[in-house]
C-alpha cells in the first residue's frame, strides 16, 4: 500500500491494492468545463484538489474554460477557452463572425440559439483534441463532471471522472418550480445535455463521487453500475476557514451561501423563514453570499415580507473576507433542498459559526446529527427553519457547543489533504487497470 493510502487511513480510501504497484508521482490532466471561484462548487472542487494533489508531490496541470478557475501558486492552467456566451455583462450574446474558429464554435453558438447548453458537448470535444495532441504527456486524465461524447475516445490515459451530483437531478426541481408549460418547455431544452451525460456516465469505466448520497443518485438517476461508483470525501480548507475570536460576532446576523432563484438551493424558504423570525426578533437579518436576482421567487419574497433592509447580497469578495463575514455571523445556514456533499456546511463548520441545516440529499453527511453538530430541519419548511433559527440566536451556549463540535467534526473527517490522497489512489487503480486490460489483450 502506498503513503498516500496509509495517510488517508479508512476516510475516502479506495480498496487496499498490492505494494508493489508504481509508486512515483503522476503526471495529472484535471480538466473543468467552468471554474468559478464564486459560484457552485466545481471551481472550489478543482483550486483546493490540484493544490493538494500537487503538495503530494504530483504533477498537476488544469485544463479548463471561462469562467477560468482561480489557482494556487504551482498548478498551471492551460486555457481551453469557449466562446464564453454566457458571460456578463451580455449572456446569450451572439459572437462577432471574427470569433468564430471551427466547426465546434458553431455547435456552440447553434445549441445556445435554439434553447440548449452546449458546453459540457464543446469543451469535451476541444479536450479531445487538445489531449490527441499531447499524448503520452500524462499518467492519468481526471474530468470535473464534463461527461461529453469527447472524452469516450482513447484520450492516451486512463480516464477518471467525478460526479459531484447528477445535474438531472436540478433538471426535476427546475421543472416542479416551473409556474406553465412554456417554462418547462424551455427547461427541458436547456438541459438537454443530461440526454448525452447519462449515455457518458454508463460507459465510464472509473466514476468518484462526494458523498454516499451522491454515489446512490448516480446509480439510480445515471445506471451507472454501483461498482463503478467510488465515494471519495471532499472537504474544508481548514487553515482557511477557521475561528478567529478577534473577529466580532453580529447580533442576529445569518449567513449563507446562494444562487438567488435556483430551486435547488431553497433561498427563498429562508427568506420566508426569516420573515417569521424577525416577529419575535427584529434584530435578525440574512447575508447572502451571491448574486441578487432582480425579479424571480427570492425578490418576489423579500418584496412581499418588507424584508428589503434586512437582506443583503453580497458577491466577489475575496477569500478572507468572505471567511470574516462568516466568522462575524451567529448563525450559518444551508437551506438547500439538494446538495451532493455541501462545501458551505463544511466550510461555515470549519470557522466554528453554528450551523442550521436542511436533511436534503447528502448534507446530514457533512453535518452530522441533529443536536450535536447542527440543528436539521427539514428541507422546504420555513416553519422549522425559523424554530431554529430562532433555537441558536436566543442561545449562546447552544452555539458554542455546536460551532466547536462542528470544526471538530470537519477536522477528522472533511479536509482536502484527505481528498487529495483518496483520490491519487482511484488514479493509481485506474492506471493499474489500464495496463491489465493492455497485457490481456
């Protein structure tokens, strides 16, 4: 067994395999369709995983599009750009003729004019021939949830893919908050390309996923074979994200993480949730870490509820301010409906802020019991998020008892240096595969 699997003890471990595998450092292409740093979790996914793949003392390169993912010092990244049509300040743009470089810009551009998203299809297909043109360059190709028809030609390396959830699972609750049939006609095209992800994951040879519930999601919504399906924890930046007594805490401050009008994250439950507790406690107020939605459910609420001065929104902030904010806050909140693993939790843990947090899909993983490492409730139900909401802000020794056992519960369970470990073992066993598949044939 390899020092990287002694480290990484029985948390995110593959199967033991035999000692007299190759052991030297991996040359390692980590592609990422999109990486940003301040929205969703692929972004974060790729920085803290290439920096701890590359403190193992492997050789990481990242192979990604716009938004380009923010890296650490000693992990380059090529840049596998897009036509990047969806960003701002003109999303949905139409590119200037001059733009246009072949055949796959115009699928792009095609599949975006008639309702689609095109780019888990387009980057898969630039990465093929980016990788055809470098081959033998790596060891292992490891693929952030591109899952595109590209990546099932031979890419010169085992390929490695992680599922952090199947997306056909936001397609459902995007299509239950849809208010008529044209909206749900418009979200069926838009993800569309959960069609050509379901046909990817079943012939994948070599899956990880974040969590136990992610890995039962993907057999169920993906038929991806269970055997296929490796969990391998994520986890906090626990230097990073830590407590800080100098940073003063805020009376009634809540704080979460959120895309304002995506079902999935059930913002506008803790809206309507913080509307009741303001009735007993109008010192109570919501900072939102993400983008304002001008019109939608979450602005239709704060309208309706007069809640305008007590919800805030901010976006692109830094690392430490963002850490501070968190630090400042009494309360944090998870109020989401889903969630494959949920780095928020881990991370609002990791600072030592109590945490309130919804039972839905892989977060009571992350959380632990209710009572002892957060306060559940669960998901949808405004009523119970505001009881305990309330529970926390009304009790200083109930959220010290439960910020310190949450960083607890990060700090022997949920690191990145763990991940990092599990994860260069599934590489190995995948390159250990190859070769037997080789020799066989």
């Amino acid at each position: 067994m390899t020092a990287e699997a002694v480290e990484a003890g029985p948390l995110g471990a593959p199967s033991r395999v035999q000692s007299d595998r190759d052991e030297r450092p991996l040359r390692i292409a980590l592609l990422t369709y999109k990486g940003n740093p301040f929205c969703g979790g692929q972004g974060v996914y790729v920085r803290h995983l290439s920096r701890e793949l590359a403190r193992l003392g492997h050789s990481v390169e990242v192979i990604g599009a716009q938004p380009f993912p923010v890296l650490d010092e000693g992990v380059p990244l090529t840049e596998l750009g897009s036509l990047d049509l969806y960003r701002s300040p003109d999303p949905f743009r139409t590119p200037k003729r001059d733009e246009y470089r072949d055949w796959i810009d115009a699928v792009e551009v095609g599949t975006m004019w008639t309702g689609g998203f095109p780019e888990p299809l387009t980057f898969s297909l630039r990465a093929r021939r980016h990788l055809a043109a470098r081959r033998g360059e790596f060891d292992v190709i490891h693929d952030n949830q591109t899952l595109g028809y590209g990546l099932l030609s031979d890419l010169g390396a085992p390929l490695v893919t992680t599922i952090h959830h199947p997306i056909t699972v936001d397609r459902q609750l995007d299509l239950a908050a849809a208010p008529d049939w044209r909206k749900r006609a418009s979200v069926r095209r838009w993800y569309g390309f959960t069609r050509m992800q379901k046909r990817v994951a079943r012939r994948l040879p070599s899956v990880l996923t974040v969590s136990g519930s992610s890995q039962q999601e993907i057999v169920h919504h993906l038929g991806v074979d269970r055997d296929r399906v490796h969990v391998v924890h994520i986890g906090a930046d626990t230097d990073l994200w830590s407590p800080d007594p100098s940073v003063a805490e805020v009376e009634g401050r809540i704080v979460t993480t959120s895309s304002a009008d995506v079902p999935l994250k059930g913002l506008v439950h803790l809206v309507e949730a913080l509307a009741k507790l303001r009735t007993g406690n109008p010192a109570a107020h919501l900072v939102v870490v993400g983008k304002r939605a001008e019109d939608g459910p979450v602005a239709q609420a704060i309208e309706k509820y007069g809640l305008q001065d007590a919800v805030e929104f901010v976006k692109g902030i830094s690392d430490a301010e963002l850490v501070d904010l968190v630090r400042s806050a009494q309360v944090s909140c998870v109020p989401s409906l889903y969630e494959g693993f949920s780095l928020p939790a881990a991370e609002a843990m990791a600072t030592g802020t109590p945490l309130v947090a919804t039972t839905g899909g892989a977060i009571p993983e992350v959380t632990g019991a209710d009572g002892e490492t957060c306060l559940a409730v669960p998901p949808g139900d405004a009523g119970a998020l505001a009881d305990a909401l309330a529970r926390l802000l009304d009790d200083p020794e109930l959220r010290a008892r439960l910020g310190a056992a949450g960083r607890e519960r990060v700090l022997s369970r949920f690191t990145w240096r763990q991940a990092a470990i599990g994860t260069a073992e599934h590489y190995r066993a995948a390159i250990a595969a190859r070769r037997r598949h080789t020799t066989s044939s």
